[in-house]
C-alpha cells in the first residue's frame, strides 16, 4: 500500500516573541495533523536547531486538505516573519522511518 510522506524542517529567527508564536502555532497544528482524515503518523523532531515534522497520510490529497485547512492555513500566512524552511514530498510503498526520511529530506528537500 503506497502512503504520501511529508517531511518539513523549519528554522525559528531568533527572538523569544517568534518562538513563542512559533510553538502556539506548531502545537495548533500538530493536534490538527492527529485528527484530519488520512493521517497516519505525526512525529516531531529538532535536530541542529531546526524542527521537522514527519507526517505520513493515505494519500497526497488528505495531506494537501490538512495544508489548505485550518490552523496549518493559518499558521503559514505569517510563517515568513517567524523563520524559513525546507519541505518535501514523496510517495512510498511504506512508512519510512525517521532516519530513512530524514536523510532524503537533507538530499531533496526544497525552500518554502
């Protein structure tokens, strides 16, 4: 069964004001994640001061649903004023582990 893998790493600018917004904003989101029709597996990850996501779906559609709706559409209409990040997107026969994605996450992913 082929699942939609999403692996993001976002970079806060420094400041405890963007921080706090940051986390206000990735908590809403990651509890929308666990809920929306599709999701399979959220996971959450900071390695050298960027945190990721990992996120698993049934299909690209549920996860670009998730993306448009909600507090993740609300989350990215500033995101810019609080840091930058790289995101990628792929189809896979299974679940990768976190090191499986993360690794292709350095090799491809791509500025938001």
């Amino acid at each position: 069964m082929n699942v939609y893998v999403s692996v993001t790493g976002f970079r806060p600018h420094r400041g405890i004001t963007r921080l706090v917004r940051f986390w206000w904003h990735t908590l809403r989101a990651v509890r929308q994640a666990r809920a929306a029709s599709g999701n399979l597996r959220v996971a959450l990850r900071p390695v050298n001061g960027i945190y990721h996501t990992l996120t698993v779906w049934t299909d690209e559609a549920s996860m670009r649903a998730y993306v448009k709706s909600g507090a993740h559409r609300r989350a990215m209409i500033g995101f810019r004023d609080l840091g930058a990040g790289k995101t990628l997107g792929f189809v896979s026969d299974a679940e990768p582990s976190w090191d499986i994605a993360y690794a292709r996450w350095q090799r491809e992913a791509r500025d938001v």
